[in-house]
C-alpha cells in the first residue's frame, strides 16, 4: 500500500463511537501516509493504539488552522502525503478542515476523500421519514432568535442539525413552541453500548430526554405546511403556459419531492 500512496491530502473518515467502524481502505491510508493531521491527538492516538498505526500525529484543529495549514503544504510539497482526520466522523461535515483544503487545492495537489462514518447517514438510514430530500445545517447557532428562524424557515424540509447535550433541552423548547405538532428523530450515542435512536412528538422527546452524548437529529417535514396552496400557485403559473396536466404534475412532482397521489389530490380541488 504504502507505494501506491500519492502526494495528497486524504480526508479519512474515522469511527463515530464503536471503533469497528473504521473501513480497511482508512487503516492502509493512515498507516501509510507521512503525517496525520488530527483534532486532538488523544482521541485519535486511541485509534491508532487499537490498529498498531505508528504514523506521526500532528493536532488541527479551529483554533490553529491557519498557522497549521501552512506546516501541511510544506509536507505535500516535498512530495509527502498528509492524512486529515476529525475526533469522531467525516472531516468537515461540521469539523475543522474547510481551509486546509481549499489551500491544498489552489496549491494544486489532490484532495482524496476516504468514505466512511457520519452521524448524519446513521441516522437517516435508521428512520422513516418522507422523500429523499433533506437539509443539513451543521450545528444549530447559540443564538435564540437565529435558531428560530432556522425552525420557522424550514418546515417544508427534513431538517437535520447537530446538538450538544447541555443544550438540547432549550433547543427542543424553542420548537415546540414555535412548532407544537413537529416530530423528531434524533439519535445518540450512535454506534456505542447505549445507542438510542427514537421518533416522537417533539413534547414527547422533550418530556423524557436524556442529556447524554451528543445529538443528530431531524425535524420531519411538515405536510401541512401551506404545501396545498404552494402547489395550487405554482400549477397556475404552469397552466397559464398552455401545459397539459400531465407535464404540470410531473413538474410540481419534481419541484416538491411530494407523491404523485397527493400532488393529483390537491389539483382536482381546483
């Protein structure tokens, strides 16, 4: 493996909790690259203490990007491969790492990304929710008013947001006022001993939350949300230019991500 490595920036998922989630693609690469850029090189020396990876670890994190990113192309330009990994996850999906690459890429090295957990992923592939469509906000701002715009904005989509412990109980408080029929899935301790992957009412999640581990979750799209009249305006618009019903439920099908039944349903009120 180690000949095949490239003069390259891996961005290398790493497990989210259980330490088996980790792909055999990920240990060739963090074994055998020459450096590895990492959030907090506790965490990541556990990783390597399990897989027997002896490769050097240098911390990056928010607080040193900028004199750091400059260290890590001194390496790719000496013909070196330097592997990017957060604590827990994919790098960047709410992870440090935005400026390393986009310097790497305007340095005109490769960034190789090596696929592997998301909180994100694990939990939309363990609920039922409407559509494939989905909107993820990273995690949710400290500020009240701004949370809820992100709430009052996005009742049309499957919101899916990150949440710290110690602030999950005000955040849930802030949509059930703002959204007291919303229902929620969240997960947490994904992966580990003590997983907990629910759907309810967001009251119901409210009144019996556990304020342990980090939180993924998504506020489920709203089917009552003025979609009736939101659908009837834009099948105006589309039947004023001269198009048969056919084409103008296929469009509004499209542009809604909403079932063919229902889209029909809400037209032949016209």
């Amino acid at each position: 493996m180690a000949g095949e490595i490239e003069t390259a920036l891996y961005t290398v998922a790493t497990p989210i909790g259980n330490l088996g989630d980790i792909t055999f693609r990920a240990l060739e690469v963090l074994k055998s690259v020459d450096v590895i850029a990492c959030e907090d090189t506790r965490i990541t020396s556990r990783l390597c203490e399990k897989y027997d990876i002896k490769t050097r670890l240098i911390s990056y994190h928010k607080f040193s990007e900028n004199k750091r990113t400059e260290l890590f192309l001194g390496y790719l330009k000496e013909g070196k491969s330097v592997a990017l990994v957060s604590d827990a996850g994919t790098p960047l999906v709410s992870d440090p790492g935005e400026i390393l690459v986009k310097s790497v890429v305007e340095a005109g090295f490769r960034v190789i990304p090596i696929c592997g957990a998301s909180a994100v992923i694990a939990l939309l592939q363990s609920v039922q929710r409407m559509g494939e469509n989905f909107k993820f906000v990273g995690f949710l701002p400290r500020v009240k008013g701004q949370i809820e715009e992100i709430f009052l904005k996005n009742k049309a989509e499957n919101l899916v947001f990150y949440q710290s412990p110690n602030r999950m109980e005000e955040t849930l408080k802030i949509l059930a006022k703002l959204r007291p029929q919303a229902v929620l899935s969240y997960g947490r301790e994904l992966t580990k001993k003590f997983e907990e992957i629910k759907t309810a009412p967001v009251k119901e999640v409210l009144e019996n939350l556990t304020q342990k581990g980090e939180f993924v979750c998504m506020v489920h799209f709203e089917q009552n949300f003025d979609i009736e009249s939101q659908i009837i305006e834009k099948a105006s618009t589309l039947k004023s230019l001269r198009l048969c019903d056919k084409d103008i439920i296929n469009v509004l099908c499209a542009f809604f991500d909403f079932p063919k039944n229902k889209v029909k349903e809400i037209l032949y009120k016209l």
